[in-house]
C-alpha cells in the first residue's frame, strides 16, 4: 500500500516535471501554440470546403438531378460530375492538365531564372550586381496580371487576337505564332518570370551565406568542379531549391489573373478560371472539388519537401568559425552576362512600369497624341464620364491606399514575427512530433486557394462576430503569408549552428534577450525578408480579400479590380501607385535597416 | 499525437455545426405586404425609428453615388451619414455569400439592407429557397410598370448592342445575324467570353428558347433562301449559339477594351456585341461604330437586354430605408447616376430616354429579353452546352 502510494506520488510528479519542463523551454510553448492557433485556422476552412463538395447549395437546384433535394443535403452529384460524367474532360481533366502543365513549366522557368542570377550575383564577380538585384524583384511587387498585360500588348499582331498591333509589331513589323502570345506557354513564362524572385530570394540566400571554404576544402582535396557542386553545393541548396518548387508550384496552381488575362481566345483554361466560373454561379460544390485537387497537389510537393529535407543531415553554413566568399572570375563575361540579365530585368520589370505610366496619360489608349494628366490631377469627374477624379483627388483611393497600408503592415509584422519565433522552435526542436506539425500547419495554408480561403474565412467570421472588420482581414492575411516567413525562419534558422546560442545560454543570458541580441542580428536580412515578402504579397493581393473586403474596408487591389473592367487608364495609375508604394516601402526599409527582399541575397 | 489531430476535428466540427445552425430566421413576411400598402410619409415615419447601419451592396459601381446623393438628401432626417450609409459594388456571387454569411450571423447591425442582382435566374432560385430577399414594389409604381419588372423588382435594364466599324464604308456590315456565323467572319467579332461574364451566358440561353428559335429559324430562312436544317441541334436556337461561338473573338476582356479596340481603323469590316454606354467614353472613337439598331436594324435582334433587381435584405438592419432607397432609385432623381449616361433604361416608364438613346420601348422591339424563368430551368444543361464549344 504504502509502496503504491509511493509510486503514485512520483508517477505524477514526473508528469508534473516533465510537462514544466516541457513549457520551460520557450521553443515548446511556442510550438505548442503554434499548432492550436494553426491548426483550427487552416483545418477548420478545409473541413468547411471538403463537406461543401458533398452538399447541395442553393444554386446547384438548378441541375435537374439535384432538383428536388433540400439545401445542405448530402450528395456525390459534385464528384460524380467533376470525375465521370461526358463533361468532367471540359471542366475538370483539361484544366487539371493544363494547370499541371503551367505550373511545372512556371516552376522550372523560375528556379532556372532565378537560380542562375541569385549564383551569379553571389558567387561571382558579374558586373552591376546592385542595379540587377534590386530591379530583379519588380515582377513580384507588381500584381501578376500587370506582367500578362504587357505580354499581350508586346507581341500582339493584327493576325491573331484582339487584331490590333502591339509594340513589336508596330515598331519592327514582327509577328509571333498566336501560342506565344495566347495560351499554356505564355502562362507559363509570365508566372515564371513573377515568381523568379522566389528562387532568386530563397536560393541567392543559402548561396551567400554559404562559407567558400566548403568548396575549397574540396578543391585542395582534389574534387572534380562536377563533384564539388554534386556533393557540396548541391545538398546545400537543395532545401531552397525545393522550397522554390513548392511555392511557385503551389502558386501557379493557384493563379487566376495570368491564365484568366493569356487565356483567352485559345480556350486555355486552368483549375482556378473553371472554379471562378463555378463559383460565379453559385455552383460551390463543383468549384470546390478544384480548390481539393490544388490542395492535393501542394500537400504531395509539400511531402516531398518533407521527405527530401528529413533525410537529409543538417547542414549548419552559418558558424561562429569565419566565413569568407571568394568570386569566381568570369573575365569578359561578367560584362555579357550583366548585359543579358539586364536586358531582361529591363523587358520584365521597367517596360511594363514605363507602359503603364504611359497608358495612364492617354486619352484613347495607345494613342499618343491624346496626352493628358487628368487621370493623375482632375479635381473633378474626368472625361471618361465614370464619376472619378484624378487619382490624387478621388476619395476612394486614398480610404483605400490607408487600409491597404495598414493591412499590409499589420498581415507582415505578425506573420513575419511568428515566422521567426516558428522557424526558431522548429529548429529547435527538428524532428519531434511538435515541430514537424507547426511547421507543416503554418505552410498549410499556402496551399489553400485565396479564393477559397477568403470563403472559408467569410464562414467563419459571421458566427465569431467578425463580419466586415478590419480584424478579420489582418487574420486571414496573416495566416495566408505565414509559409513565407516561417519558411525563410526555418531556412536561417537551420543554417544557424547551435553553439551560438548555447555560447549565450552558458552565460545565462535570458531567451528574449538571445533571440533579439544574438539570433536576429546574424541572420537579419533573411528575417526581414521574411517581413517585407507578407508586406508586398499582400499589397498587391485581390482574390483573397476580394470577398472580405468591402465599404469602409476597401483595399487598392479591391477597387482596382472594380476599375479595371470598365476605366482602363484610371486602372492604370491605381496599379501604378500600388507598384510605387511598395517599391518606396521597400527602399524606405532599405534605408533605415539596411535590408531589403533582394538584401538576403546580398550585390 | 493521434490525440490531438482528432481534437483539432471534433473542434472544426463542432464549429462547422454552429455555422450551419445560423442565427433566427428573417422578417416576419407580413411587413413587406404591409409596406406594399403604404405611403412614402408612412415609410418614412417608419424608418426614422430604425438604427444600425443602412449598407446597400450592388452589382454596379454608381450604387454609391446613388447612396451619396440619397444620404445628402434625407440623411439628416433618418440619421444616415457618409460613414454609416455605405453602397459598395460586388458581384453577384460576392453578394450572395456576404448576405448569406450576414444572414446566419446573430447580430447584424453592420449588414446590408438592400441589394441590387444582376443575374435573375439564380436570384429567382434564392427567393424561392431562401429567405433571405424580400421583393418590395413602392405602391407608387406597382401600376405603372410592365408585368415582367414586377416579380422580382427591376430598376432597370442595360443593353449590349451589335456595333461594328464602319471605316471606309457606309454599307451595313450585317443585316442577319446568321452573317455572323459564317465563314468570312471568323474571329471578327467580339464577345465577352460567356464563362466571364454571366449577362452573355444568359443571352445564349435565351437564344435556345422557343420564341428566340422561332425567329432564328425564320432569319435563316430570309438570309440563305432555304429552311434551316437542325443536324444533331435541338432546335434553330442551339444551332446559331454553336456556330456563333465558334467564330466569336473572346481575346478581349473588358467591354471598354473591345469598344476602344473595335473603333481603330485597322478593324474595319469586324463587328462586336457590347455594351452601348461605351460609345460616350473618351477612349473610344464612336464614330467610327456604328450601332446595328440606329441604322438599319438586323435580323431577328440587334442585341441583348439585361435587368438589374432591387432585393430587400431580411435580415438588414433597416428594411423601411431600404424600401424608401428603392423608391428613390426609381424616381428620376435616383435613377440619375445611371440615366446620365446612354445605355441604361429605367423600369419606370415615365423616365425619357437620353437625347442619341431611344426609350425601353424601342428596344422591347429589337432586343433579347431576359426571361428568369427560362434562364434558371435551362442554364445548367445550356452551360455545359457552351463550355463544350469554347473548351
């Protein structure tokens, strides 16, 4: 009895010290609430969106099979339909091919864009690095469908199309095939070009980090230069490089604008053009099950992911021991190849910017005769006879530049600092249960349509009295661009050799005082791009607000996308403004703290 | 760790339930028939004592000038202001799911009152399987307007028009619309892509009616000499959409982009179906268009006509505003936003039309109607029909 007693007593104490001991840790308490707060957030809208594909909404009565059924009711009529029916080849196997197929060819041009220029920038002695990487970026800050537009009015002839001429035809008289311009390959070019600086971000980051003495211990040792990047560099990029696939992959996938914008007279559809379509109708069920199947397809890379990155050893590159870079020479081609990435950087990051400006001060668009700034300065109505005033007099614009400006720097600072407190636990804590689960619950909801995820968030505001607020849409915000700072988190933090927090922890130095003193200083370019990223996506972000935002919530992109339908040179200079905000956020950052979304990559 | 995922699902469950449970159901009907009854002043008594915000959400921008302008005018007697009398645009689906995340939350002081539809046929499936409309038609104006404005409320019409560019020649580009089915106008004419634009969706489906076949039927026969044979089409409408559609230019996605596009010289001799208010924006050169239904007319239609509803919220916060907001934007003062302008006709017939423009009679006479009705019973099988064709 007393023996038992004795047992009982300690079995609990045990539990007792283990679990104090587990919450002593911070990186524990951190995980831990990471993976509540995640995982109602991003389990609870899939659960939403999976029931949805098997019940009856209002507007599918109109099917005949489903007439008669009550709203709600469960039915397989959705998957049955989508799956197997003579119409599942036109609005689901065509589009799930073709938004493969995009998507893979987007991931490829991306990493192989953005990989060459992020080696070249940091590990040889190319010329303009600085020019180069900060102009680089401009495809991402600008919204995607600014990119397809120009595309279209580049290569445009009078033989296909819309039948009018674009700029290489009028100045040199040159026609490209209508799969150039309409279609799988443009869409594919267009996002990969947007999302170059994925890879340029996340791979130049690893690169620049990466002490040369890995390789030139391997040169002195007589390593091949082909075994040198096999065995060395290699291993070491390969997490950024997966990184890169999974979230330009996921992106393309989820694209709306670019396939929607280059789509077009080819009948090129994707998932998410058939989905807005189903959507539009109120058909939700069959719209979902694409929203599924993107969810799928991020969920399988995101195992791979997974199972490259658990298998391989860890790979510290950033030590308390010195680190030194040295250039490759590239003679005579540090000038062609600066030349090259510049021309290109000019093509897809400057003409579009001088385009719309331009487009913004004509009177009938391409016309260059009918200059004129009322677009810009009109205190009253313009005479396009919509009722709005030049952009810097039109109410609207600046109720919506103040919330798009709050939101973005609200969404930032908390996915950003819960990037950096995630990337560190789960560090940490590599391989436990815990951190495997906050890691992947906060990459989650990357692969969450926007689209779907602002429904999902709709749904859920009304019951939390949230409907409408602000509040709601920092949240949903914040959770959607968390995958990018907990990955760039995890990406420095997993460079960042222990013994540098331990030299502190000997001295009992307390663990804000570490993280702020110690671990954000080393790797703080990569942590601040884990705050200007969530700032610019969101800046520039329309189908995940598009449902939430509304009234006194209106955003840039919101109205934006009310103007682009019908005032296309007011469009212009509001897509203009939401471009020069960033890129002023942007530089302005750069200034007071020396980093910048390039500056993880260094130049 | 089992465990936890599974509590992580009870949790979402549980919440899942709790949505779908939503808050009470709407108004007690009767207040509408009531209404029905009543006078402007009566309304107006009524709507003084209301609290909470008056949000109008519509599937047109110029709702808010309309709001602005109606704030301006009763808002101090009513208690509105710029910042609790809001209109905002949205689409019809973003209506749809805010009213019903509105509908089902417990307090909705913030919600909107009023809603203006585009698309009547999944309206009509809402009213019937809802309730979350109320129709109100203002006692001035029940007699005055035509039947079909009534049930669910039009406030007005829009027309999309066959224009084409008239550049170095004076002769009619068509007369028949089965000209625009043949061979020689392959990808000339523009058309907003149907799957983007649900108004054009609804057009072709009207096309496959009865009435609309008929005529088509008879048009083939006036335009080639000989009765129209069918194949494997169920009737005359069909056949028109499919060859229609394969020779239509969906490379344009904005009915301003294609006005604008349409009215440069290099286009001439193509021919595109949008909207006439176009011709008054200063990017297009109007007169190089010319509109189908001022000059010669074409066979059996020169293009289409859509409505716009007025639907009471019955869960809004201010139902009796909201009725005196749908009175006013009959009135010749409310409807001004969207009158100014050509190309948008009041349901209410006292309201002349714009000097250029012709009144909705005229247009009763030369365009495709929508039929709700019709539309709901037929779209799902006609989509599929369409999205078949254009892939």
């Amino acid at each position: 009895m007393e023996n038992l007693q004795v047992s009982t007593v300690s079995g609990k104490r045990r539990l007792k010290n283990s679990i104090k001991a587990f919450f002593t840790e911070p990186a524990n308490i951190i995980l831990a609430i990471s993976v509540v707060v995640l995982g109602f957030f991003t389990i609870y809208p899939m659960v939403l969106l999976i029931s949805d594909t098997a019940r009856v909404h209002i507007a599918e009565i109109m099917f005949k099979e489903l007439r008669g059924l009550k709203v709600g009711q469960f039915t397989f009529f959705h998957w049955f339909r989508m799956l197997f029916s003579d119409m599942s080849g036109v609005y689901f196997w065509n589009p799930l091919k073709n938004a493969v197929l995009m998507s893979l060819l987007s991931s490829l041009i991306a990493i192989a864009y953005g990989g060459v220029v992020a080696f070249l920038i940091t590990r040889t002695d190319m010329n303009c690095k600085k020019f180069i990487s900060s102009v680089f970026i401009f495809p991402y800050i600008m919204p995607s469908w600014t990119l397809a537009s120009f595309w279209k009015n580049f290569f445009q002839n009078p033989e296909i199309g819309s039948g009018t001429g674009g700029f290489l035809f009028n100045l040199f008289g040159w026609k490209v095939s209508e799969g150039f311009v309409y279609g799988l390959v443009p869409c594919a070019i267009v996002l990969g070009l947007h999302y170059a600086p994925f890879a340029y971000i996340l791979i130049g980051g690893i690169l620049r980090n990466m002490d040369a003495n890995l390789e030139e211990a391997a040169t002195v040792l007589k390593a091949s230069r082909m075994k040198i990047i096999r065995r060395i560099t290699l291993p070491i990029v390969l997490p950024a490089l997966l990184s890169t696939f999974l979230l330009v992959f996921s992106s393309s996938m989820s694209a709306y604008a670019v396939p929607q914008f280059l789509g077009g007279s080819s009948g090129f559809t994707v998932l998410t053009t058939t989905m807005k379509q189903f959507i539009n109708s109120g058909w939700y069920g069959q719209g979902y099950i694409m929203a599924i199947f993107m969810i799928l397809f991020g969920l399988i890379i995101l195992g791979l992911n997974q199972y490259a990155t658990g298998k391989r050893k860890s790979f510290t590159t950033v030590t308390g021991k010195s680190g030194q870079i040295s250039y490759i020479k590239m003679g005579v081609w540090k000038h062609i190849a600066a030349g090259i990435i510049i021309a290109l950087c000019l093509f897809c990051s400057v003409l579009p910017l001088v385009t719309f400006a331009l487009e913004s001060l004509c009177v009938i668009p391409g016309d260059y005769s009918t200059l004129t700034l009322e677009f810009w300065i009109s205190k009253t109505a313009t005479s396009s006879g919509n009722g709005i005033r030049g952009l810097f007099y039109e109410p609207q614009v600046w109720t919506a530049f103040k919330n798009s400006l709050l939101l973005s720097a609200t969404c930032a600072v908390t996915a950003g600092t819960m990037g950096i407190l995630i990337g560190y636990s789960v560090a940490k804590k590599r391989g436990t249960f815990l951190a495997k689960a906050a890691d992947n619950l906060a990459f989650l909801p990357y692969l969450m349509p926007s689209m779907a995820m602002g429904a999902a968030f709709l749904a859920i505001g009304g019951p939390l009295g949230l409907s409408k607020t602000f509040f709601l849409l920092a949240l949903v915000g914040g959770i959607k661009y968390l995958p990018f700072a907990s990955r760039s988190g995890i990406n420095a933090m997993l460079q960042l050799s222990g013994e540098i927090e331990e030299a502190a922890l000997i001295v009992n130095v307390p663990w804000w005082k570490r993280m702020v003193r110690v671990i954000f200083p080393i790797q703080r370019s990569t942590f601040i791009s884990g705050y200007l990223l969530p700032f610019t996506s969101c800046m520039r972000e329309l189908s995940l607000f598009t449902l939430l935002a509304s009234g006194s919530t209106v955003l840039l992109t919101t109205l934006l996308e009310d103007w682009q339908a019908w005032w296309t040179q007011s469009a212009n200079a509001l897509n203009l403004l939401i471009i020069i905000t960033v890129l002023a956020v942007n530089f302005l950052v750069n200034k007071l703290t020396g980093a910048s979304i390039d500056k993880g990559v260094g130049g | 760790m089992k465990k936890l995922l599974c509590m992580l699902l009870v949790l979402s469950m549980a919440l899942l339930a709790f949505t779908a449970c939503g808050g009470d159901n709407g108004k007690d009907a009767t207040i509408y028939e009531k209404a029905q009854e009543m006078t402007w002043d009566e309304l107006f008594e009524l709507a003084k004592a209301e609290t909470g915000d008056f949000n109008a959400y519509g599937n047109t921008s110029r709702i808010k000038d309309a709001m602005t302008a109606f704030v301006a005018k009763y808002g101090a007697e009513l208690g509105l202001s710029d910042s609790n009398a809001v209109g905002t645009k949205m689409s019809d689906s973003e209506i749809y799911t805010t009213i019903e995340s509105e509908y089902q939350s417990a307090g909705n002081s913030k919600g909107a009152s009023m809603v203006m539809i585009q698309d009547g046929a999944t309206l009509l499936t809402y009213i019937n399987g809802t309730e979350y409309f109320a129709n109100y038609v203002p006692k001035a104006y029940a007699d005055k307007l035509d039947k079909s404005a009534v049930t669910p409320l039009v406030q007005q019409y829009i027309n999309k028009l066959i224009m084409w560019n008239n550049v170095g020649s004076d002769s009619a580009v068509i007369t028949n619309v089965w000209q625009l089915t043949e061979a020689s106008m392959k990808g000339k004419v523009y058309f907003k892509s149907p799957k983007n634009e649900q108004v054009n969706m609804n057009f072709l489906i009207m096309c496959t009616s009865k009435e609309w076949s008929d005529k088509l039927a008879d048009a083939y026969k006036a335009y080639f000499g000989k009765n129209i044979e069918l194949g494997t089409y169920k009737n005359a409408g069909y056949k028109w959409v499919a060859e229609f559609l394969n020779n239509a230019n969906f490379s344009i996605n904005s009915d301003t982009t294609i006005a604008g596009d349409l009215s440069k010289p290099e286009n001439t001799g193509k021919a595109g179906l949008f909207v006439l208010s176009k011709l008054r924006d200063k990017s297009v050169v109007s007169d190089n268009l010319t509109v189908a239904a001022f000059a010669d007319g074409v066979a059996p239609f020169s293009g289409f006509m859509y409505p716009m509803y007025c639907q009471i919220a019955q869960k809004g916060p201010r139902p009796y505003t909201a009725m005196l907001f749908i009175e006013y934007l009959m009135t010749e003062e409310g409807f001004q936003p969207w009158g100014k302008s050509i190309g948008a006709y009041s349901s209410n017939p006292a309201l002349a039309a714009l000097e250029g423009d012709q009144p909705l009679s005229f247009w009763m006479e030369k365009l495709v109607f929508e039929d709700p009705q019709y539309i709901m019973d037929n779209k799902a099988e006609i989509t599929d029909f369409v999205n078949k064709i254009i892939g």
